[in-house]
C-alpha cells in the first residue's frame, strides 16, 4: 500500500514538472498600439517580443530592444477556448499597467495584482475590449 502512495505521489510530481516544463520557452509576438507599464517602467507603442523564461518570468523586449522581466504572481485557470494570444492591462491613475499574459491555448500568466476597485484594457483575445 505504501509503495502504491509513493508511486502515485512520484507520477503526480513528474506529470507537475513535465507539464509546467511545456509553457516554458514560449514565446510570441505581439503589436501593442499604446504606450504601457511593465514592471515600473514605461514602454513605448511598437512591436514586442514575449517569452517565458526557464525561471519563471515573462520577458518583453521591445521595440528598441529594452527587455523588461516581470515575475509570474500565479497561474490562472483558462475559462475558454481561446488560441489568441491576450493581454491584461490595469487601468491605474490613468496608465495602463500590464497585469495578465495569456499565451495562446494555455492558462493566464498574474503578473501585477492590483487591490481595490479598477477597470481593465484588454489587447488580442478572441473578445478584445477597451
């Protein structure tokens, strides 16, 4: 019985650790049309280039090859069956603050958490809205 728990444990643990290893590498690109934050600092309009890293962060480079990495907060569930790339922006004291990844067919990637009240940007998706 105990060798039968730890079987179980270990292939629930490799499933967790190939699994989590497939979104790693991703990468797209994407034509945001307006300025943004990421990671606090202000991004230009242009194309960008977003990946997500080996060690668990979201790398945009942009248009004049800055690179900002954003730490993933947590994953979120994916609630559609979207193949479009789609991304999150908060509306905070009238900028748009990059907050949400979504690559395409896999879960959400949380990059800010803003508390309280605020309304939402967003870009690509098979729904976008401003």
């Amino acid at each position: 019985m105990k060798r039968r728990a730890f079987v179980t444990i270990a292939a629930c643990v490799m499933a967790f650790v190939v699994g989590g290893a497939v979104a790693y590498g991703q990468s797209i690109s994407a034509e945001i049309g307006f300025p943004f934050v990421a990671a606090g600092k202000e991004m230009a309009a242009g194309k960008y280039a977003i990946e997500v890293t080996a060690t668990g962060q979201v790398s945009l480079t942009g248009p004049d090859r800055g690179r900002v990495l954003m730490a993933i907060i947590t994953v979120l569930g994916r609630h559609d069956q979207d193949a479009d790339s789609e991304f999150v922006f908060d509306k905070i004291d009238g900028k748009l603050v990059l907050s949400e990844v979504w690559m395409p067919g896999k879960d959400g990637l949380l990059l800010l958490a803003t508390k309280g009240l605020h309304e939402h940007a967003v870009l690509g998706g098979s729904n976008p809205k401003k």
